[in-house]
C-alpha cells in the first residue's frame, strides 16, 4: 500500500542516467515520478557510466516529491542483473521493467529482486509489444508488487506497423486493452510519450486523448512538456465542486431511503461515488505538491 491516499501520476518524466546534468534538473521540475532510463536513452558503451552516476545522484536522496524509479535493462541482456542490484541499494520506489510479455516476467523479476534485498520495492511493466497487449491482464495480476503498467507506444506501432497519426487510430484497441487490464486489478496505467518537442498542439490533444481514454497520465521526454501534461491530467475546480455535490447529493438521498439523486437534471447514481472520490483524491494530492489553488478544507469521505 502507498503511504499517501493517492500517487498521482499524471507526468513520468524519462532522464537518462547517465547525464548528471539532467539528473541534477529533474530534481527541480514539477513531474509526479522520475524514470531514470538505464535502457533505451543509454548507449552499451554507457552501461557502466549509467550505474556509477546514477549511484552517485543518490548521495542526495532530495528528488523533492516525485515517485522515484529505474528502468533497467532487460534480465536476459549482459546488464540486465547488475542494474537490478544496483536498483535494490537504491531509496528508490520502483522499477520498470522494459518489454514485459509475460506473468513469467514477472515472477522471474521479483525472485531476482528479492534475493537481492529489494523486497520492498514495487514494480512497472512496460507494455510496448503485441504479446505485451494481449498478456497485460495476466501481467497486471502478476504479483502484488506490480503498480502500474506504462505504454511503450512507438515500439508497439512499430511492430504493428501502423503509422501513427495525431488520432493514433491503429493503436486505440491496444490502449484500451491495457487500461482495462490495469483497472481490472486496481493498478495505475500511464501513457506512452509524444516524441516531437515542438508539436505542442498534437501533444496537448495526445494528453487530452489519453486522458479521455482513462489513463493516470503521460510518459514525458522533455521538460518542456511537463507543463501542459500536467495541467490535462489535474482536476479542474468545476470537476472537484461537481464531486462534492455528487457525494453530498447522494448521502442526502440515501439518508432518505433512496439511492439515486438528480443533480442539474442529470440521475445520480451509487457507482459516481468511486469517481467523485478519485477526482477529490487527484486534486489534494497534486494541492499537496503545491500546484494547484488551495481548495479549502476538502473533507475525505
């Protein structure tokens, strides 16, 4: 369990872990989580540099309020086992695991991690392959550990062969089938990134799709995005005053023996309660961080 009602996770900001310099940014910038990326962004004469500058940032545990994790390089490649150890020494939350295809995977992982004193870590799945889609139910339900799936989209569309549009048509089953997996065992699910840094405009319809679609959040590749994916994924007052309604509207009526309520002509039924509730829990949590307006006294329900 978190220590906090909430994790929000609307921006996963990707740093590679071997440039210090954006290492030292990071810990500055207003994302949700910190992946420090020792796979993809790391070239294979880097591997060693990754793990020593990545080693050393930790001296300073300060990454302010960002979830903290590491992507590491798959198990059965030369560094797979040795990221994995470094990982486990680490005041990390979390570790992503790149291409996760299978339950297996999984249950490999946490045998790997717990024999090297990472018991308490948790654990991500990066969904970016056909078999990923198709298997992320059984990989959602793989351990207790797992807490969110994150999309690795290009790849997917890649081995798809689609070619992506701003709409992402090709790829909306395969979003969906992730996120009903992730709900199904109550996990968080985010987004993969939208890799052009200067097409702001598809990039805020990207966060706003995604969001739509039911998603936690966006992965991030560039500061410069943080901004406006933050603000997509952040409930806006109207959405908080309507959930205090919804939630008030609704102990009204049961306290009448009912159990719906009208609000603005609109039925009112038990099950906006769990959606009511999240919207509060995203708003104080992302208040908490400081980045919203001071609610007020928001009671917990």
């Amino acid at each position: 369990m978190n220590a906090i009602p909430y994790r929000p996770r609307r921006t996963m900001l990707y740093v590679p872990a071997h440039v210090e310099r954006h290492i030292e940014k990071a810990r500055a910038l207003h994302c949700d989580s910190i992946i420090f990326d020792m796979q993809e962004s790391v070239p294979s004469s880097l591997k060693e540099r990754a793990r020593s500058t990545l080693k050393e940032a930790f001296n300073n545990k300060d990454f302010g309020r960002s979830e903290t994790v590491v992507r590491i390089n798959p198990l059965n490649s030369p560094w797979g086992h040795g990221d994995l150890e470094l990982a486990a020494s680490l005041p990390i939350n979390a570790i992503l695991l790149p291409r996760v295809e299978s339950k297996q995977q999984i249950i490999d992982t946490v045998k790997a991690l717990d024999e090297v004193g990472g018991e308490k870590i948790q654990l991500m799945a990066n969904i970016e392959s056909p078999f990923g889609v198709l298997r992320a139910e059984e990989i959602a339900g793989a351990s207790d550990r797992v807490c969110c799936l994150v999309m690795g989209t290009t790849d997917l569309a890649n081995e798809m062969k689609l070619s992506l549009t701003p709409e992402r048509t090709g790829l909306l089953t395969s979003l969906s089938l992730t996120i009903l997996a992730a709900r199904a065992h109550r996990k968080g699910v985010v987004d993969g990134p939208h890799f052009d840094l200067k097409d702001v405009k598809n990039c805020e319809f990207a966060c706003r799709q995604a969001r739509d679609l039911g998603f936690d959040g966006k992965a991030v590749i560039h500061p410069v995005q943080l901004a406006y994916t933050n603000d997509a994924f952040t409930p806006k007052r109207g959405d908080v005053d309507r959930a205090l309604r919804i939630i008030e509207a609704l102990k009204e009526a049961e306290s009448k023996g009912m159990s719906t309520a009208i609000i603005d002509d609109h039925l009112i039924e038990q099950a906006m309660i769990e959606w009511a509730r999240r919207v509060i829990a995203v708003y104080e949590a992302v208040n908490d961080l400081g980045q919203t307006e001071l609610l007020g006294q928001v009671k917990r329900r």
